[in-house]
C-alpha cells in the first residue's frame, strides 16, 4: 500500500507490525501531598510536579518498564563510541580514520558522544541555566509563551494527535522553538525573561548550526558520496532547525513513568546537550536497554528517521527513551533538524546498488504524521521499509 502524506491514525487501526517495547495498561498511583482539588484544576506536568498531586492515570504504565529486569541492579551503560569533531573537520589530523570510526558507530549504535565540537562548555550553562530559571517563573509568566493546542512552538505538552486511547503519556514538559532559519522564527513564543534567554538562545543555535552543517557533510564523506552536501541539501531547501528543551520532574515511581516513550527521532539528525548531573537518557541496543553516560561538555548526537532512509538505511536511527529520577528533576535541550513540509525523502541513488538494494520506499516528510508515529509507538522507517 503506498504510504500518503494525509495522516490520520484511525481509532480502531489494527495493530502496528511493529511496536516499540513498551507496557500500555494503566493504572493509578499517587505522588506525597495529594491534593485532589488542584488535580480537578490543573493537569500539566509542571504544575503535578510543583504541587505533588496525583498523578494522572494516563502517566502510568501497569508493567514494570523493565519487566526482565531485576529493579536493584542498574542497568549497564552504554560505550557509546566518542568522536573528536575537531579530528572530522581538520584534514591534517586523520580525517579518514574518525571518518571511518563514524560510519562504523552510525551503523551500528546510531549514535555517538560528539567531544572537541568547538561549543564553549561554559554556553552549555548558559542554555541549561536560562532554562531552569525560565522554569522557576510563575506559572502566568511560563504560560505567556504557550504553545497553541495545535502548534508545535512554544511551551507546553506536545498535541495528541492518536486517538489510540491506551497511549500512555510521556511525564515532561517543553519548550519548543525553531531557530533557523532566522525568518521562521516566532518570536512569540521566545520567552524575554530570564532577560538573557533569547541572547543565550541564539548564540548557541547559531554554534549547533555550524555543528550540525559540518556534521552532516562528514557524515556524506564517510559513506564517500560525491557531492558532500548531499544530506545537507535536504535541510537548507526549506528544511528547519528547532531547540526543544525538556523538563523531567522526579518521580517516586521511577519504573511505572517515563519521561519519553520508547523512540527514534523523526529528524534528520539530533544532538542531545544533557543535563550535568542526572542521568536518564537510554539506548535501546541488542534489544538491550543501557543507560547514556554523561560526558562532560559532550553532545549526543542522533542518527534520525529522515537520514536512515536517505542512507539507505547505512545509518540506524537508534531506539531511545528518557527514565525519570525518584528524587532529581533533571533538563536536557534537544536540536533538532527537519526536512520541508512534504519533501520527498528516499534513498540516494548512491547509496543503492545490486549488493545493497533500496531499503525503503519514498515518502513525503510530514511532521504531523510523525508525532502520530511516536505517540503510537510506531516508526516512519517500519512503514516504508520495502
Ligand atoms: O532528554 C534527553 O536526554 C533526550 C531527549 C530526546 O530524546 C528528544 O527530545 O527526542
Ligand atoms: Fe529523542
């Protein structure tokens, strides 16, 4: 059947080929301090967190969400494969080899720590500090820059856009804004206070732009295509970049609640700045789930969905999820880039051959239909995959 950019999950689809690992029945637990009065009024995940009301059934997952898992024993973490930017972008200091060590990652984890990436450390601060002071305005301050229901931009929980009533709901709040290119922002969903977030913000979108542009070439190199912006031609014809930053409150029921279900990115690449401190993104590799180690100053960088059909699926765009600490609120602040409303994404003619043969059919990029895959734990890739 072919696939069509006009989405709609239908309420009764029969299940999905493929579904992520996750447990979808529900059940009802209670954060300390309940207070049920403010639950009947309020119901967005900052406000749960601030004043400790029940938790909405809609949070919470019935299983364990590591059902083979013995609960005392953390998970391993992940080696990730860490890769030098400054050894890809200089020629003189073995460019083929962190070239080839890249591939090599890209094809197997889908994602790699990113070091030496030429971010100052202290603008990594700057970005996580004006987003927790951003966090610590008054709720009527926070809710100036809201998202609208149906919009991607701005403050708030993502849309549902599944009417699938078993969705379990991911515990975070956000902040989303596009960054580039520069006309398409919506300042009206900037926030001005703390009075240096929109400054903080621009500095460091304008570096992660420089990042991702020269990431992405080298990415074309490793797989030796010609023309080394083939990859990047999809973003800079009408493509965009967004900042999503996300809140993770804590949580005492750690294996009941996710911070984000089980997913790959809908993007053409994402780099994950996490939080310093606490822990919480995992990979799922081998059909394994390990934690993410935190490395100081570095990026994770994310193979996702549009790049592993453009590559013919060379590149894997790696399952992750976001687990939530008993005690520590914990932000991470995702970039993100994606390909023109409607652009055709398939694999590059150079990268099909008689020994590699097309993976997956075309498809028109639509972001709606891409929020659709993940609340329904579904995979654009699945979809198409020939
Ligand atoms: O919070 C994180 O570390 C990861 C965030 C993430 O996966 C996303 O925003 O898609
Ligand atoms: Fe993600």
């Amino acid at each position: 059947m072919p696939y069509t950019s006009g989405f709609v999950i239908h309420p009764f689809a029969p299940l999905p080929e493929f579904q992520l690992p996750l447990a979808v029945h529900i059940v009802h637990l209670s954060f300390p301090n309940t207070s049920s009065a403010i639950a009947k009024t309020m119901d967005s995940v900052h406000e749960i967190a601030i004043t400790g009301q029940n938790l909405p059934a809609k949070y919470i997952y019935t299983d364990s969400i590591n059902p083979s898992q013995d609960p005392s024993i953390p998970l391993p973490l992940l080696e990730i494969p860490v890769i030098d930017f400054n050894r890809l972008a200089t020629p003189s200091i073995g460019t083929g080899e962190e070239l080839e060590r890249l591939r090599s990652a890209l094809s197997s984890y889908g994602c790699v720590m990113v070091t030496n990436h030429r971010v100052a450390s202290s603008l990594m601060d700057r970005v996580r500090l004006v987003f927790k002071q951003f966090l610590a305005l008054p709720m009527e301050e926070r809710l100036k820059w809201q998202k609208e229901v149906d919009g991607f931009d701005g403050y708030g929980s993502d849309m549902i856009v599944t009417k699938d009533v078993a969705v379990v709901h991911d515990f975070t709040a956000r902040l989303r804004l596009i960054t580039w290119p520069e006309d398409r922002r919506q300042m009206k969903y900037w926030p001005e206070k703390p009075h240096d977030f929109r400054e903080v913000l621009d500095e460091y979108s304008s570096k992660l732009r420089v990042l991702h542009d020269a990431t992405l070439k080298a990415m074309a190199r490793s797989l030796n295509l010609e023309d080394d912006s083939t990859f990047l031609k999809v973003i800079r014809e009408g493509g965009t970049i967004s900042s999503r930053f996300n809140f993770y409150p804590p949580c005492p029921t750690p294996d009941r609640v996710l911070g984000l279900k089980p997913h790959s990115d809908g993007t053409v690449i994402t780099f994950v700045l996490q939080d310093r401190e606490v822990e919480g993104l995992q990979v799922l590799k081998d059909e394994q789930w390990f934690r993410v180690p935190i490395v100081a100053d570095g990026l994770v960088l994310n193979v996702g969905d549009q790049l592993e059909i453009m590559s013919n699926g060379e590149f894997k765009s790696p399952i992750h999820r976001v687990v939530l600490n008993p005690k520590k609120e914990r932000i991470s602040m995702a970039t993100l880039s994606f390909p023109q409303e409607g652009k055709q994404i398939e694999p590059f003619e150079g990268l099909v051959s008689r020994e590699r043969p097309r993976l997956y059919r075309q498809v028109k990029y639509n972001g709606v239909a891409q929020l659709g895959y993940y609340q329904s734990g579904k995979r654009v890739t699945d979809e198409v995959r020939i």
